[in-house]
C-alpha cells in the first residue's frame, strides 16, 4: 500500500449544475473520500484546480486581459478552492494545512516543502494552492511538481471518468479504455491524460500517474491499496 500519495483534481469538480462555483455537497463527499484515506493511515497532499472560477486562457480570450493577468486570477481561484476544501475536511474532523505557492499569511501558509512534509508526517492533509505560482502552467503541472518534492509514491488524477480513453468516451462509444500507457504513449497527441510540462517532469522523476473516476466511493483507496481494476496508470515500467 502506498504511503504517501499527491491527489489531483480539477476546480470544475466542485461546480455546480451549472458548472461554476463551489457545491458544498460535492465538496462534503470529495473531503469525506479523503478522510477514508486519512483513517488508513495514508499521508494525503492534495492539489486542486480553479477552473470552476477563472482559467488564464478563457479570461484572457478577448485580448483585455493579458494571459499572464489572467493566469494568475487563476491561481487565486485555485486558493479559494483550497480554503472551501480545508473546511469540508476539517468538517470531518481531519487536520489540515493549506500551503501556496504565492504568500498570502492572511489565509494560509507559504509553500515551504520541509514544513510540508512535517505536516503529513503528523497525519495532516496539505493543501497546495495557487499552483507552481506562475503563470503558463497548469495545476496539473503544480500537482506533479508538489508530488515529486513530498516523495509521494503517486499522483493521483481524480476525475469524472475512469481512466484514460483512446478517444473522449462521452463523444464515442466506441471509445477504449487504456488500462497502463508509457509516459510517451501519454504524451502522444489524441489522449489527454496531462499537459505535456505534467507528463514530461512525471517521466523524468518516474513518478506513476493514476487517472481514476472520483465519484465512484472508495475508488481512492482501493488504488492506493493496490487496486488498479477501476483505473489507468502511467509510467514505464508496465506492459
Ligand atoms: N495557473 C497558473 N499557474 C499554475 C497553475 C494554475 O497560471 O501553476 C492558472 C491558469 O490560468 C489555470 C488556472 O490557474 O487555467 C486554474 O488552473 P487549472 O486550469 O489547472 O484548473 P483545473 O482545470 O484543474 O480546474
């Protein structure tokens, strides 16, 4: 079983029926999905995203908005997520830091990966909000980079599907799920699995990549258990 694991998932998770905001019952099962982790005595650092808010590239869409204005607005929403998500999770009785990349002491604390570690060591969740802190990047490029500086055993990509298809199963029903891929397989055009800064910093740290559906209830832990029926992973020593 895993020890230490890096769950990802994406801001629009969170959103409501009409796909932007914060959904509290969502975000009540979300954090109550991690508490079953917690209990196993798994480390959790978890990343969220902040397309339920503000993404750089669609603000930025008319050219009044500079991209990288735009990408940090994004950043920020992913700190709104992060506190929304610190509530559920101590809701639950979990105990819970929130750490971002761009200070902001008000709310949380800085980024510091040796406090980090610290904190998971003693049982706590940690947050990692607003990214890598700069703009161009994604959240799944922060969730791979914070992965590989906790020594997590895995990144965890929890989404609405689950695993990676050879093309968009909601589209084509003929759509084929890919139980294990190469990173360079990931990288490769038509599947979408990460951007190609996530993938390619994965590769190089040989760090596995399971993309997983988080709506089905105790998915998360029968993977970190060593589950992977109900998923896809990445890396290269499979095959
Ligand atoms: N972002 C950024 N740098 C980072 C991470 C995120 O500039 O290191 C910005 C970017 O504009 C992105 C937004 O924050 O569109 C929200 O993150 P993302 O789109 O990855 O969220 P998700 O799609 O996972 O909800």
């Amino acid at each position: 079983m895993a020890k230490r694991v890096l769950v990802k998932f994406s801001g629009e998770a969170l959103a409501s029926k009409e796909g932007f905001g914060i959904d509290t019952a969502i975000l009540k099962y979300i954090a109550s999905e991690i508490k079953s982790l917690v209990e196993n005595g798994i480390e959790v650092g978890l990343v969220v995203g902040g397309g339920n808010i503000i993404r750089g590239v669609s603000a930025a869409k008319e050219g009044i908005i500079r991209r990288s204005a735009g990408d940090y607005m994004g950043m920020l929403a992913t700190v709104i997520n992060a506190v929304a998500l610190q509530e559920a999770l101590e809701y639950w009785g979990l105990k819970v830091r929130v750490q971002s990349a761009i200070k902001m002491e008000e709310i949380c604390e800085p980024f510091i990966v040796r406090r980090a570690i610290r904190h998971l060591e003693k049982g706590r969740v940690v947050i990692f909000a607003a990214g890598t802190g700069n703009p161009f990047f994604t959240t799944d490029t922060a969730a791979t980079l914070r992965a590989i500086e906790i020594g997590a055993e895995m990144i965890i990509k929890a989404t609405k599907v689950n695993g990676v298809y050879d093309k968009d199963p909601n589209r084509f029903p003929d759509a084929k799920k890919l139980d294990t891929l190469t990173y360079d397989e990931a990288l490769s055009d038509n599947i979408k699995v990460m951007d190609d800064t996530a993938i390619a910093l994965a590769k190089d740290n040989r760090l596995p990549i399971v993309v997983c559906n988080m709506f089905e209830s105790g998915n998360l832990l029968e993977i970190i258990k060593g589950d992977y029926t109900k998923c896809s992973i990445v890396s290269n020593n499979i095959k």
